[in-house]
C-alpha cells in the first residue's frame, strides 16, 4: 500500500483529469486497492452489473488508445481500466450505465487518496466506438463497453479548480 491515504474531502477536490504520465509503474497492490472501490460502489438493487478489464503492459494499452478519439492519456498511462456494464445483471434497462458511473468515481478518488492520477474516457454513448470495442475484446451480447480509466503518476500537476457555483444549489424549490 502506498503511504500517501488523503482524507476524503480533499480527494474529492484535488481529483483533476490528467492526460500525461511519468514512467513509473504502479504497483499492482495498488492497481487491486483501486479496483477494489470499484466493487464498493452502489449499484441500483445492488446488482453491481459490471466488469473491469485491466491493461497493464505498453501493448494493450497502447492498442487501447488506437480504438479511442480522445485517448491522449493513453499515450503514456502505463495503466489503463476499460469498465463494462452488464445488461444481464442490471437491475433493469438503463440502470448499468449509471452504476458503472459510480464505479468509476470511485475508483478515480481511490486513486486519487493513493497518490494515482487517472482520467476518465467516455465509451458509452458512442455506438460506432463501443461496436470497435465489443468486436475486438469478444466482448458477450450482455457486457457492454463503457469507459476507460487511464492510472498512473502524473507528469503534471493541475490546480483544484473553483468549481462552488452556488447558482447550482437548489432549496426546498426551484
Ligand atoms: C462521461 C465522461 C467522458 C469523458 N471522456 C473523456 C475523453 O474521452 N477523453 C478525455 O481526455 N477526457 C474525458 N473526460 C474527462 C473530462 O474532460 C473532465 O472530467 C472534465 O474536463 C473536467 O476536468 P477534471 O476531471 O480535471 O475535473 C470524460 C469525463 C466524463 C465524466
């Protein structure tokens, strides 16, 4: 385990996607940490409708980048997550793409809080790119691809933002 465990507050601030990564690899302790608070996520009925497929050498991450439009991150991650959604553990129609979301939060704060930096890559809604995805992993009828998570140590370091717009905020009404 790594030494670095923020409190939760601050994880939840300082997490930033970042696209550029150093060479050092991740200790796969901690690779198991954070997938591990993927699987803690809620899930509607507790269904838990979803996969994760772990890539972790410079090939098939790279082959991985090559399938996305925006995997820039992907150039250098030395790790990268590609979750899946199940429709056949789903608590009903629509339900996996929202637990997988939770999911993937997770597993970018656990990051975060372990001293990781990680970007999230949308799949899911995009038909031709989850196609490319289902056809070249042999993906089941049932498991869908949803998003890609790069992991790693980022080269760069991005500030919190300001992001308390309280225009957001709604009490008691509209
Ligand atoms: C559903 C979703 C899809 C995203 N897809 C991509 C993507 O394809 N490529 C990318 O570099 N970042 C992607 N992002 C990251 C967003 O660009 C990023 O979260 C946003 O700009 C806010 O920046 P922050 O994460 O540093 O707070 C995605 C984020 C979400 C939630």
């Amino acid at each position: 385990m790594s030494e670095v465990i923020k409190n939760t507050i601050d994880t939840i601030y300082d997490r930033r996607s970042i696209r550029k990564y150093t060479d050092k690899p991740v200790n796969p302790d901690l690779v198991q940490e954070v997938l591990r608070a993927g699987l803690y996520a809620p899930s509607g009925m507790n269904k838990q409708p979803w996969h994760f497929v772990v890539f972790d050498t410079k090939e098939g991450v790279q082959k991985i980048k090559e399938m996305h439009p925006y995997a820039s991150s992907l150039a250098t991650a030395p790790v990268c997550i590609m979750v899946c959604g199940d429709t056949a553990l789903e608590m009903a129609p629509g339900f996996y793409q929202v637990d997988c979301s939770a999911a993937i939060e997770n597993m970018l704060l656990a990051a975060n809080a372990l001293g990781l930096d990680t970007c999230w890559m949308g799949i899911y809604p995009w038909e031709e790119v989850m196609e490319n995805f289902s056809k070249t992993f042999s993906l089941p009828e049932n498991v869908k691809p949803f998003a890609l998570i790069a992991l790693g140590y980022g080269a760069v370091k991005l500030e919190r933002p300001k992001r308390n717009d309280e225009s957001k905020i709604h009490y008691n009404k509209w």
